[in-house]
C-alpha cells in the first residue's frame, strides 16, 4: 500500500523501525548459537529467504494481491534486493571470523553513514544535530558491545564493512521504493536475494539440507523468526519514514542483542555496557524529539 503522510504516519513509522530493530536483536545471539552448531551465515540467509518467499506466496494468494511492480520502480526494488543479500550474508558471516562485539561496532557505522550521504543522495539538507546524534548512538554501542580488537581476521572486518555500506544502500533503495505494494516489495525483493544467496553458498561450498536445523533448532526458529518479523515491520517503516531517522531508530538493534544475550545466555553487563544502554536510548529519543520538532508547525 502507498505510504500514508502526515505527523501519525511518521510517528507510526519510528515505532515500526524501533519494533523492528528489536525483533532483529533476536538475530545476532541465536545466528551465533547456530554459528557454534555448524550453520553458517549463509545457509541461515538461503533457507529464511525460501521461507519467506513461500509464505508471501500464500498471503499473496489469500489477498489476491498483484505482484506487478511499475517499470520506473523495478531499479530499486533491484537494488533493494542485493543490498538486503549482502546485509543478512556478510554480517551473519562476519562473526565466524571476527568476535561478534566487533562485528557489531563495524556494521552499526552505517546510521552515521546514512546520515552523510542522505544530503547527497535525496533532497534533504544537511543537519548537523542529527549527525551529532548518530555519533552519540555509535559511541553508546561500542560501549554495549565493548569490542575486543585483539588476534583480528581481515576477512571478518571486510564483510562487517560491507554490510555496513549494504545496509545504507538498503535504506536508501527502501525509500526510492516507497509506493511499491507492500507484499510485491517483499516478494521481488526476495526473488533477488535468493540468487544472490545462492552464488555465494556455491562460492564457498555451503550448502547444507534441511536436516540439519536438528543441530540448533531453537536456535534456527528464532533467527527465522525474528528475521521475518524484522524484515516486514522494515519495509513498513521505511514507507513512512526517511533513511536518516530511521537508520538512527536501527541502533536500538544491537541494545536489545545484548539485554537478550543477558537473560538468555547469562552474559554479565558491566558499568560500562549500562552507560552504553543510557546513552543509545538518550541518542533514540532525541532524536524523535527533533524529529517531531521539525514537523510541528511554527506558532503563528
């Protein structure tokens, strides 16, 4: 459905990207678990994205919805597709080279990324109160995940950047795709991940058959899980909202990774993982407060 305007609707979308981010906090600590069960990052993308494909389907069947996608728009549902690819595949890999605190600190660069590039790349000007935000988030995570940058593998660095740089490309492409149906976004976005996810398994020789779920299985349904829910709450939220808020609304994802690593896992938080918390959740609301500051009318 198009994307609705008006004050509501951009409030209704920055809760869309927060709900989202924390269902995509689920998926860091159980890709992990399924990591150490020998399931890698890339059969987790290559099953999740046939199980969203299938299941789109069926809602697309039931809505009698159309697929059709307006030609002037198929570029960026192109581009939309390969950037979310590489996204799941280069950050869920990333963390068999690299421990996940540093994959992290890497990936979540790309709020600042987007806030630099989006005066480039679409109408909206410079605001140097937002990058100061998103510099503020950044820093708050790197004290949630507190990165241990000892005994590092280039390969593990290299894909956390380039998912990194994917996920700015994602919001962006998101956005020029904003009027496309919600369930034709979903489903051709999926079809172009499927090969790209596809190439790789080939590259690296890692296919594995569905059996093998048996290794990890709870582990496996939370990943899928919380990808599915993160994924559409996504596509909602960035209909509604413009790249550099939202991107911002994303650095709650790794706070709700470690809280979850914490009550499932028994990790401890130090000192200095709690001042990360405050100051990613400080960084989050004010930067809905100038947000909201800049669509209120001006007093007359």
């Amino acid at each position: 459905m198009p994307p609705v305007s008006g004050e509501a609707a951009q409030r209704r979308g920055m809760l869309l990207a927060l709900a989202s981010a924390c269902a995509f906090g689920t998926n860091i600590v159980s890709a992990q678990i399924a990591g150490q069960a020998g399931l890698s990052g890339p059969v987790l993308v290559f099953y999740r994205v046939l199980i969203m494909l299938a299941l789109i389907g069926l809602a697309a069947a039931a809505l009698r919805a159309s697929l059709a996608v307006a030609r002037a728009e198929r570029p960026a549902v192109l581009v939309f597709g390969v950037a979310t690819a590489l996204v799941g595949v280069a950050y869920l890999s990333s963390v068999s080279f690299v421990p996940v605190s540093v994959a992290a600190v890497i990936f979540y660069t790309f709020p600042v990324v987007i806030v630099v590039a989006e005066p480039l790349l679409t109408p909206a000007p410079f605001r140097a109160d937002r990058l100061a935000v998103a510099v503020i988030a950044f820093l708050g995570i790197a004290l949630v995940v507190g990165p241990d940058w000892r005994g590092l593998d280039p390969r593990g660095l290299a894909l956390a950047a380039l998912a990194s740089v994917s996920a700015a490309v994602q919001f962006f492409a998101a956005a020029g795709c904003a009027r496309v149906a919600t369930v034709s976004k979903l489903f051709w976005s999926h079809v172009v991940i499927l090969p790209v996810t596809v190439a790789i398994l080939l590259l690296v020789g890692g296919f594995l058959p569905v059996t093998a779920f048996a290794l990890a299985p709870i582990a496996v349904a939370v990943t899928f899980g919380g990808y599915l829910i993160g994924f559409v709450l996504q596509i909602l939220a960035l209909a509604r909202v413009a790249p550099g808020p939202a991107g911002l609304a994303f650095c709650a994802e790794p706070v709700c990774a470690v809280l979850i690593a914490a009550v499932v896992l028994g990790e401890r938080l130090g000192p200095l993982q709690y001042a990360g918390c405050a100051l990613v959740v400080a960084a989050l609301v004010t930067n809905v407060t100038l947000e909201h500051r800049r669509r209120s009318p001006a007093p007359a």
